[in-house]
C-alpha cells in the first residue's frame, strides 16, 4: 500500500486504490480519445490521463468507480500528475468501498452532536432553545453528513457540522471576553446559520447545488424553516425575529448575499465568527504541506492570495 | 377656501384647513421657543413655522392635529413657506377629518382589487393561481390600503395597490410583444412582489419601518409566506420555488437587497417592470409642476438628477 | 439534406453545405498543422477540427468558403463539435450562395421600413418628424442590411432594424400606459439611437468595427449627423438639443459609454427599452434550445448569468 | 483704499468698493429679514451679512452692483466675514466699473492669442493646421473671455486661454523630451480639447451651465464643430477622426465623461498634461495664503484633501 | 453633586463641576456672540449654549477649563443639550483637577503592563521578544497614557493599552483553537500593531492627529522602528521582516491604509483580532445606554448602521 | 548572423545565438516530453518549442544557457514561435556571454550617474542633499544595474536609472513652467522614490520579487532607509518627513499601494511625473513595431487597451 495522495512527491511509484472522482473524455492532437481521471483517496486529488483510452475504458472508468492502478508521480507545469502503467476496476473482491475514499471531518458525527447539543442545552431563553432543538433533530442525519461548502472551506463529508463546532468554540471564548453578548442568540446562530444547506447542497458526495439552492439559497430557506419552526412550537415571541435576522445577516453585506446587513450585536460578531473558522480553515489546508520560506498556492476565496511560511517554522510531517 | 398646496405660489394668501403631518420644537437663537410645522392637504406638504410659540400651542398643535389658518405663502431659500397670520386648531363644530388631507391614489381601492382578480382569473397554471389568490386575500385590506414606500414612490394611501395594477398593465403589454413570456409566472410576480410591505411598513398615515421591516424586509417576509401558503393549500411543485424566486430577485442584484440574481426570464422581466413604473412616478412627480424650459427638484433616488422640460411641452394646469 | 446547425445533437449524421465563417491554423503536439474551422448555416454556427491538413487545405478552406461534408455531432467538452468525415470545396455547380447560410431578422426588411415609417407619418412635430426622416433616408440601405452589433444582441443581417421596430411597439403600448411621454421624441429616439451604427460597424457579414467605430463610436457620430441635418433643412429649435440628448443618453451612464445621463423623461425611457429589448433577445436565445428543468448557457452580457426554463414549461420544438 | 480681500486678516478694518456677486435673503429666527453678500474684488471673494434689511435694501444690493462699505472683517467657524458698519450703493460719480472687480487671468487675452498663434504657425500637418485654425478664429471672442469652469480651477475671465496656454508649454517640453509625440496633433488637441466650453458656459461673469452644456457638453459640442469645420474646409482624411478622437477622450474615461478611452498616444499625453495644470492650479490657489508649517482648506476636486506647506518653505506675501 | 453626564435625562437638574472640552463662538442672528462649549465629565459629554457672552466670558471659559454650573438637561432635535442657569469658573480652592474629568481604561495603567509583559516573557523565540520587549520599553510611558484613536473606539486615556490586552485575550483563546497559529509572532503582532500611535497622535487629552501622524501615519512609523530596534539589537534573522509585515498588513488592504495585504497567518489573524475589538468596542458603546427595544445612534465607522437591543435584554443600569 | 528578434517577420529563416530565458517541460498528448523555451537576444524574446526532447536536452537547455540554432520564424496563434530546425549549446570556443543578450538602457550606466549627480549637485537645501547623495551612494551599484520593474515598463538592464533620468528631466521642465515647485524636494522625490526597488528586485537577469519585496515592499523599504541615513547624518528636520512623505505617497492611492495619500505639492506632482515616464514608456514600445493604420497589442497595465498609429504617420524603420 502506498502513502496518501497528499504525501505524494514526484517520482513516487505507487500501487494501490483509488477512487474516480470524475472521468471527462478528451480528443488529443492524434485524433484519438484519453480520459482525464480525478483519483482520490481520504487524504487528497491528483489528477491522471489515460491515453488511447477504448469505448469499454470509457464505459469503466467513471465517476465514483474504485480502481486499482500502478502508476509514478510526475509533475505537470508545476501540479503532480499521475502518470499510469497499469489500471484495472476492482470486484467485490477487492473489498474496498467509497466510504474509505472520501475526506471527512476529524471528528466522529457523533461526538460534535453530541457536543452541539450541549450548548443548546446550556441556552437560558426557552424560545430559542426549542427552535434550535427542532430545528437541529429535524435535520439532524443530513446535517451530520453535509459538507460546508462545494469547495473552497469545509468540502467534506461532516464539514458542515465540524464547522459549526469550531464555530462554538470561538463564540464562547469570545462570549467569556466580551460580556455583553447574549450566548443563547450567538450560539443558536451559530448552530443554525448554514444548516439549510442541507438543502441547498446535494449531500456529501460530488456535492452540487440543488435547483433549490441556486435559486433561494441557503439563507432564506432557513429564514423560512425558522417560521415554520415557530409556528409548530407557537412561538410568536421577538425572538423569532432575532433568530431569522441572524441568520438573514450572516453574509455581512448585500454583495455578500445577505439582503440585511447585521444589526443586532451577535449578528455582527456571528457573522465575524464565521470568517474566521473559514479563513482558519482555507489557510491551515493551503499550507498544511508548505515547506518553511516557501509560499503556498493560491487560494481563490482569499482574494487569489499565495501564503508564506517563515523559515524558522517546522516542516510538515511526512504522513 | 384656497386652491391646494401643490399650486401655491410665491404671495399667494390663503386662509384654509390643513392637517399637521409633524410638529417639531426649536429654541431660537434668542432663546424661545418655536414651533416647525409640516402642514398638508391631499394635494402636498408646505412647511410652516411657528414663533414664539407657548406650551399650550406645543400640546395643541401636534401630528395629526388638523388646523385653521390664515397666511401668506412666502419663499425660503429657494422653497416656498408658509407665513401663518393666526392658527387655530379645530373641533367637530369644523366637521373635517383626517382623510380628507391625505394623499391617494387616483383610483378606487374597490376598483384596483378587481382589476387585479381579472388578471387572477385569466391565469392558466392552477398552482399559480391558487397560491396568488390566497395571499391576495390573506392580506386584502392592508394591501389595498398601503403605500409601497415611506417616500420616493408611490409614497401614498393605496400606492401599492396602484403600483401592482399599473405594473399589471406593463406586464400585459410586454407578454404581447414578447409571447415568450409566462403571463402567469409574471402576473404572480407583479401582485406579490411588494405584498411583505403591509408587514415591512407601519400603514398608510405617517409611514415607518416596523421592526420586523427593518430586520427581516418585504422579500424575505414573502418568501416565507409563499411556502406557508402552498403549504397550506399542500402545493409542493417547483411552481412554489419559482414564486419565490420571483419575490428573491425583483431587486436584481445584492447591493440592491436581493440574495439572488434573477435567473429566470419573468423575475428579469419583473425587475424590469418595476423599474420602470418606479421611475416614472418618479419623474412625473418632480415635473408634474415644472413649466417648460425649466428643470425640476433633484430626485434623490434617481441618481439626484434634475430633470428637464422641452420649452416646446405644455405648461401645468393650473388646479 | 439535414436539419439546421442548431437543431444538432450528439450522434446525429451529416451531409450538408455549410458556410465557413473562420478557419484558424494550429499546430498538434505532433507538429503536424490542423484547421480549426467555424461552419454556420442560417440557424447557427458549430466548431469542427481538420486534422493533418495539407498546404492545398490552407488555400482552399478559408473564411467566406461554402463547403459540402459528411460528419458526425459529438461532444467536446460539453459543446458540440462536428467530426468530418469528408469534405470539399464547392463550385458554380452546387448552386449554393453565401445569403443563404446567415441568419437574419424574421420579418422582410421592406416591411420593417414600412412599419418605421408608419411611426414617423404619425409624427405631430414638424422638426422632430423632418430630422428623423431625413436621416432615415440617407442611410436607409445600410439600416435595413446592419446588424445590431457585433455580438450579444441582434447580431444577424437587419438586426438593426428588428431592434427598432421591436422598441417602436414597446415606446408605443408604454405611451399608451403612461400618457406624460412624449411619443413624437420617443419614436424619434428609439429610430436613430443607434443609427450610428451603420459607421461603427463593417457590415452585416462578418461585422467587425469600424476604424471610426472604435475611436468614435455610434453615440458621438449621431450626434453630429443630427447637427448636419438641423443645418440641411434650417432647423435650429430646442428639437435637435433634444435629439442630440436622446442619442447621447440612451447608454444611461458614463461608464456605459454615455457621456451625459438621461435628464429628459423620454431619454430616461428610451434607455430602459433599449435595456428590455436587448435583454429579452439575449435570453430567449439562450433558452429556446434548453429542455424544460434545465439551464441555459451563461450569457456574458448579462452578468455570466445562467438561465433556468422551469420543468412545468413546453419543452423547444425540434424543427 | 484697502487692501485686496484676498489678503484681508481677522481685525482689519476696511473701507472700499466691492462687487456684489450674489444677495440671498434670509429671515432670522427673530423674524427679521436679512441679506447674505457675497463681495468681491479681484483678488477674492468675502461673505457679508446685512442684518435687519428694508425692502428698499432687497432692491438696491443685488447681484452685480457696486457698493461701498465700510466694516471689520472678522471670524466665522473658521472662516473670515465682513461686519459692515455702513454701505450705500455706488453711483456714476463713483467712477467704478465691473470690470475692474473681476479676477481675470495674468497675462493679457491678446498676448495669449499671439503665444497660441504662432503653435498654429509651426504645425506641419496641412489638415490639422487648417481646422485648428478655423475653429479658434471662429470662437475667437468667446474663447479669450471665457473661464475654464464654474469651480474647481481657471475659473476667472480669460481662464480657458490661459489654461491652453499653460498646457501649450507643458505639450512642447514633453514633446521635446518624447520625440515619439506627434506635435501638430497635441498642440491641436490641447488648443480645441475645451472650446466647446464657449458654448457649454454662459459667459465670463457669474457663469453658468447653459441648456446645452448641461445636456449636451463640451465634449460632444467640439467634436460636431471639427465635424462641421472639416465639412467647410473639404478636409475628409484620417486627421479629423483624430482631432475628434483627442476631443472625445481627453477626459480619459466614461465615469470622468469620455465616452471612448484615448487610444492614440497624444490623446493618453492630452489627458495628462490637462490633469497636470488643472491640479497645479488648484494646488497653487489653495497654498498661495497658507503660512509655512499649515494646511490649506481643502480641495472638493482633487479627492477633498488638505494639502501642508513645509515650514521650511517662504510664507505668502502680505500684498 | 450630580450624576455622570451618560447617566443624564431630560428634566434632570444639575449642579456640578465640568471640563470644557471645547468653546467656539458664534454670532447669533440678533448679531449678539454666544459660546458653544462641549462640557465633559468622567462619562461623556453634553453640549451648552452660553448666550450674550461678554469679552471677558470668551477669555474665561475656554478649551481644559474646569466650570462650576447650575442648570437644566433639555432636548435639542433629539439630542441632549444643558440649559445654563449659572456658570463660574473654579479656582485652587475649588480643588478640582483635569485627570478627574476625562474618561480612561476600566483597569489600571500599571496592571495592564503587567499583563502585557506577562505574554512576552512566554514568548519562545527570542528574536521576537527581544524585539517587543525593546520597542514596549523604548515608549513605555506614552504607550500607557495613549488613547488608540482620535474617535470611534478606545478613544481615552490608555486606551491603546486597553484595546492591547483584549486583544492579546482574544488571540489567546483563538490560538487555543486553531494550533497552527504561532503564538510568539501573533502576541508580537498585538503589542506592536498600533505603537506608533505614540507618534501619530498628539497625547492622551484632546487628541488630534501630530504632523508626523498625517504625512507618515503609525504604521510606516512602526516599521522603521522594527528595522531600528533590530539594527541596535543585531538581530537581521527573518523575525524581523515577520514583525514589519505584521505591522504594514494589519489594515488588511491598500485601501484601508496597509500597502501590503496580509501573506503570513498570524497577519490575516491579527487584522481579524483588531477588527473584533474595534467593533465591539463600538457597538457596546453604542448600546449601553439604551433600552430594550430601542436603536442606538447611528455608528459612522460601522458603514453608518444604527444597533436594536432586543427587547428580552436587561435594561442598562442607572448609574 | 540573423538579424534581431525584435526584427523577425514570418517565413525568415535564422542561424544564431540565443540565451534561454526559462526552459519548461511539458508533456505533449502523444506522451512524450518538450521543451517550451523562451529565447532572447538584446532586442526582444520569441518562444520555442523542442518537440521529443530527450533527458539530456532537459539537462542541456535550461535557463540561462546560450544556444546555437537553426530555425525558422512561423506564427502561431498571431503570435511569432521559432521552428527549430537544429540546436546545439555553446562552449568557450563560441566567446558569447550573457550580458550580450540582454536588453538595456539606451545610456551608459555611467552618464547616468553623472547626470544624476548634477541634479544632487544643484539642490540647495543641504538637508535634502545630503540624505539623496547619501542613500544614491549607498546603493549605486544596483541602483545603476536595477531594471524597474519584472514586467510592463523599464524592465531592463539599468532600466530604473533611466527612469529616473528621464523623470529628472521631466522635473525640471515641469518646475520651470510652475515656479511654486521645490526642484530640491522634487527631485530627490524623483531620484529615491523607486530605489527600494534594489532590494525588493532580484538583480537585472530574469528579474523577480524577493521575501522583503513581497512582505514589505520597495515604498516601506525606501521610508525606513531615509529614516536611518537621518540617523547616520544626524538629520532631524522636517526635511527627513518630507522625503519619507514623498516617496510614502507616490502610487497616489490605497489601492495602488501608497499608505498616505499626497499632501505636499511636490509629492502630488512626483506620482504624475513617474505616470507620465512609465506610461510613455509602455506606449513606445507597444507601438514601435506597429505599422500607420495599425493597432497594437493590447498594453495590460494600461487598462488593456490597444493603441492606433495613424495612417499619416512613419512606418518603422526595419533594424
């Protein structure tokens, strides 16, 4: 078995399996059809061709297929490819399975529920409690599995909750400094911010958006389950109001998608909460395998920013 | 009795009713106190001023309060003001009420409602329809009573009533000449699009932002009515999604207040529409007064442009 | 004989006439030379590659080129591409001629002339209805043949002319709802706002800009052709600075490329159907070939945005 | 005599004519009515009020009359004002004049003429020479009275000419330091790229934007003119695009007024050596009173900033 | 003795010592002076009117004079305004002093050096904390005494100090959260952020900006300092251009004044801390004194937002 | 010998010496590895391809190296690409170097320098003087080797000297036509304001940023060095503040880098003195080649536009 995808160096022979995240079928120069593989394991992507590929190859080597190749790392205008000797699908035999190949978050589903649920049942306000309760059981196994994001932060299997984790810890250390944020609404915002992706987004696999999301989005979606919410547990009370406007005013800004710009305090410091874990998330995975006085690649979301690592940091670990 | 605020001239004396819109204190530079008054009838606002005005007048001539008074018309940096010679307020012996001094639109509210159930009726698509007809009446009275802005536009009783049907007329014209169009999509678009404001605004008379208007808005209030009303009516067909993707969008972009961009062809052509009958309220509004070879007042949500009119155009009537 | 270019899909077997509208040399990763060509009928365009091409095949499959091939439909990385199977150029004998491989407005330009100048006959104005008729007429020829632009909107022989009389009829039912607008200036606006045209741009085949095009611009030239026509028939009334304003306007804003913002009610207008024209030409292009349930492709001009048909409408015809 | 108002300082007691350039009526809070002057010399402007004014006075001190005062000048938030102590209305016997009151550019109209002239003189395109010189004989009269602007800079009689004349300079030891500079068409550019000004602006004196400068501008008006001028002279070569071009661009963008970008090299030079003597007007006029170690007032057109003399640089004159 | 000015209410009779924080004179519309003085205590601010002021009151009550008054809280336009009934200055037997009357950090100078010297002796590499330990020492006193702006927050004695220690809290707990943060560059990054304020603002009493602080600005000044410190240190390893990017980036973009965007994590980090503090800072100021269900005033440097406190919040204290 | 690559046309067939700027490898659709080389000689670059190169070519031709080569000048994608036709590296015995194959300045470094030292030799303020002779002497010899910049303009061999000549005599032109310019400021500002580019550059050859260039940045590198030759000279007026203010502000803006924006006179006119050289800069050789009724190819930094020679202009001259 060979190291993860993420530890590959160029010149690595490797032999093991991996998972065909997308397979898209090219003409070259010569006339002739190759296939560009997406490989991946639980650790990363690189990307492969298949030269002189058959319409049978065509017909198995697709999206979400396990195979097992033997291959060397190379490096293609500065990204490593995969160049590929051998390549074959795998059987019941090989007794690998998908789940096996996909990132997912550090921590167990279970635990961050587990976790979650304790800051709910630590909430004071019983309005914002029971909307929270509902609100999170409701969704709760599609919350588990969801990722954050279709890429740039969180694009992992539970990355929706693990975000939201990281997000509760920050609220309460900042709660502890700064006294007069209210932790019921900061904590249920937190909770609830980016749950209607569950709806926005196909789940946790090749995740796209659904019609549903490109068309309301995740914030208003939510903004209506909160009223639903409400109306089932018949509660008519301000805090209804409070909840969806944290929600509604996450994005900070208009051009930012939310059509109200925060105007309770924990509006204001959610949404600075949810920069942070982001951008925490966006920069630890740029230079996570940066050598010290090296720069990172540049990441998009950051405004196309490339980071440094000062010399006198360690290096990163081999595995 | 005078000719109406909306015709006064420089010099003009009057002696009339008029309803106090606002009253607020000032202490002149010598030390006493004055009254501003902001008078109206059903035709405009003049300002007023009152000097040395006593506490008695303070509790006597407030918001609301409807007056008699005689005065000369006379010009204040550029905008005319309102000389009182003697005020006094007014009893039932006066037989006047509020309604008579306030602002609304040209046609019945009893008129406008069928109008709008015409275009109702002749819609094909039954979801549309019913989901439509429901909130129409769910919010009937509000609706047909409420402006569609606290200034700007259509900023008077039944405005919004008026905006819908003159939008409905644009919609009908437009769908004829581009048959491409979804009149039932559209026509949906057009009644429901500003329906959240009975919630976002505070009613017809001396309008403001309710709570729940500024922290959560007209479109975001919407959107969550339309999915309790189909799921009221148990509607679950993409007919819901595309309603409220109409409301999302008809502002057409974030800065503007809307989370999504308009990606269907009716929630373009909505946004378009109601444009259109915005800026020519607008702009007939501001030149309504203007005589020809004249510019008019700077409207502020037109870019503060000030608009002119060709010296070979009629002048205003006079009444 | 097959069916038109954009009635294609993947698989589908041709042998027709097309016309070659570019043909681009490149050079394979073997080294061997190859042509991209663009073929088009009068219902589109679609790309085609000529593997190992001979230096005769530079000669002979040029731009304007109308050839004869069998080929094959398939799929380049999401759009279509034709796979020749044979080709050859075309002769006297085939009978073919380039007029009937480009598309162009769907109704007859004589019958456009009639319309416009019904619009003109109507005219209350002498000087607006002289200027507007005098510069028709000296550039008729051209008006009737040109594109509306190079790309983006109404970019077929005598998109220039559709473009109008599709704007003439909105001027006129928005008139109809909105008596204050002045047709006589509107009408006149919507017919010479890019007239100018007929200088900025080659042409209707292949239309590229002109050199005034580029430095100049259709506005700017307009402009001085209405002075030079005030001059010819001694007209020098407000009229023409209204003309002139209209044309100047019509872009909305300087960074539109108007260097005056509409200050006149019937500029205003005419920027906002020139908007609604164009706009419902770019999306009912980009739909007419999407299934219901699906998106079309992005369209640059309008933001790269993406439209949806939803699923409940008719799916496009075949033919 | 006093001295001018330019030098005038907290305390200084004063008696001298001054022109009135404009009278607003106030009404104090008392009740009273009351006069705001603003007075002029030729070396600057100062504001005065006329406290408790008769109808008699409205009449007499109106804009453009001469008056004689005397009075104090003191201090205003920041700003000096002149106390009047008395004032009466000149008469014939005064002997004053307008003119005489009026800041106007420091070299003489008719030197200027000569020094631009003799640019002209040396061009050696034939074309470019011919329509330059027609243009500037045609708007001679206007051209050597005329201000450069309302505000901002050159904003005094003869401003335009002395404007050119500055930027002529500038145009040649540039040209001499970029031999690449095609001196005919620069010269012709910074010659004509304000004419149009003499009919944008209404004149020397207290001037305004006329009906044509506000919805046309200069920038259009010159470019029709050297349409018009090239017509006259039978000129149709390529130099009038590019003297129409250098007009329409010199602003350098659309939100700055220039419907096209420059895109010949004199046209980016034209653009810049108009910013430079625009802002070293400014600058200048804002520094010439400022003590060494201060900051000047600011400057609304150069991004509202303040600017520092360094106090090792002289202090102003006192005369 | 009265209550604090923060505390006050309309009615509120008072009888106390205050600081004049500032006094302009104005001309009232009878033409008689009067004073404007901004008076202060140790919790905020009120504005009074003195009318008729003699010459002698104009010497007396000037800027950092201590008063002694009787009067009256009344309402001007909404805001509060005192009322004089009787003003004295005070002498030494008054036994008042200016420390008394100015606002400051909730915790002592002494503790809060304490404090910061606590997290620099944890720091482990010793480059980075020779560096901050020099640069703290070298502007110790003034470090202390600084406010860390003019206005909007932290802007009081050792307010800079203040917005240092809840800051290094925050990046404390952050660090906690996020391992790969180094907290030796981070803590440096805290302490030395805002240092140059010392030279940038004028002192701790009616700060205004030093010549130095507009022309150079506190983050230009502290990376000269960096380069000096380590110069006398030689130390001329990577810590130091660590610590200037740190500095030079802490703004976050060109536009808000860093020259350099954000390249290392600590910098991204420490510009996120800096805007944390700064807003809640902000936004408790903002609330503290209003009422359940009420919007605070509106906060300029939060793009002009006003905050709702939520009506199921505590009320603030009375005194 | 061929003639320079500057000079090359399609079809000439070359036998010459090449350096190799940067070698890539790539990998062609057939699998087997090229070569992208990028050749230059003092006149210009052409790019290269080395189909099927073999490991040790990959060892031969790499950055840096000079080559021999048969080939011929094709277009590719309307860009010039050299077909090789053979290729062999050069040893001793060919007696080429590097710096024969390396654009640079059109003057000698040396008289330069003397130039330069003229400029220092005339200030008058011996503060000033002494700092800009201070710091020129310091870095002479990268600043005479310095290019300007990596890319856009001045991007060669002694590229930032010949900036600052030409700056220098833009200066002074400048300072004669406006007599209120400091020459002692202005020029300092000209000649220290990019010198921070010797240690933010790598060095002339295949220039590129370097740590501190990218962290800190030349402006910041440039305030701190004046700071220190301060120290060095004992210099503490107000002189030190100026120049760091110059070369602080000299980007203009924020967003172009400058942390503080111009408030002195000689610093506003310093950023449109280096506008003016760089442009002028990109503009010639952007149009050098360009034949009369061309355009050019589009200049990046300068909003990407093309720019057009007029068709009464020269031709360029062929060597």
């Amino acid at each position: 078995m060979s190291k993860g995808i993420r530890f590959h160096q160029v010149g690595d022979r490797v032999e093991s399996y991996y998972l065909i995240k997308s397979a898209v079928k090219g003409v070259a120069s010569n006339g002739k059809p190759f296939l560009t593989l997406q490989l991946s394991d639980h650790t990363g992507d690189i990307e492969a061709k298949l030269w002189g590929c058959s319409p049978d190859d065509e017909m198995t080597f697709t999206s979400q297929a396990i195979v097992y190749l033997h291959g060397e790392v190379s490096d293609y205008r500065g990204r490593l490819q995969m160049k590929i000797s051998s390549i074959r699908p795998t059987t019941a035999m090989d007794q690998v399975k998908v789940a096996d190949f996909v990132r997912s978050a550090p921590i167990a589903p279970q635990d961050m529920l587990e976790e979650i649920t304790q800051y709910i049942f630590e909430m004071k306000n019983a309005n914002i409690q029971r909307i929270t309760r509902h609100l999170l059981k409701k969704h709760q196994k599609a919350f588990l599995e969801s990722p954050a994001a279709t890429r740039n932060h969180h694009e992992f299997v539970s990355g929706l909750a693990y975000h939201v984790v990281s997000m509760l810890k920050v609220a309460k250390s900042l709660a502890e400094l700064y006294p007069t944020l209210d932790t019921d609404l900061l904590y249920a915002g937190v909770i609830l911010h980016d749950l209607g992706k569950v709806r926005e987004l196909s789940g946790p696999i090749d995740t796209t958006y659904t019609l549903e999301g490109k068309l309301i989005g995740h914030i208003s979606i939510m903004v209506t389950e909160i009223a639903e919410a409400a109306k089932e547990l018949s509660i008519s009370d301000e805090e209804v109001l409070m909840l969806q406007h944290l929600i509604l005013s996450h994005h900070g800004k208009g051009e930012w998608g939310s059509p109200k710009v925060p105007v309770i305090r924990e509006a204001e410091v959610l949404h600075m909460i949810d920069n942070i874990d982001a951008k925490m998330n966006m920069m630890d995975r740029a230079l996570e395998r940066v050598q010290p006085g090296e720069f990172s690649e540049r990441i998009m979301a950051m405004d196309n920013r490339s980071f440094y690592k000062p010399s006198f940091h360690e290096p990163p670990l081999d595995y």
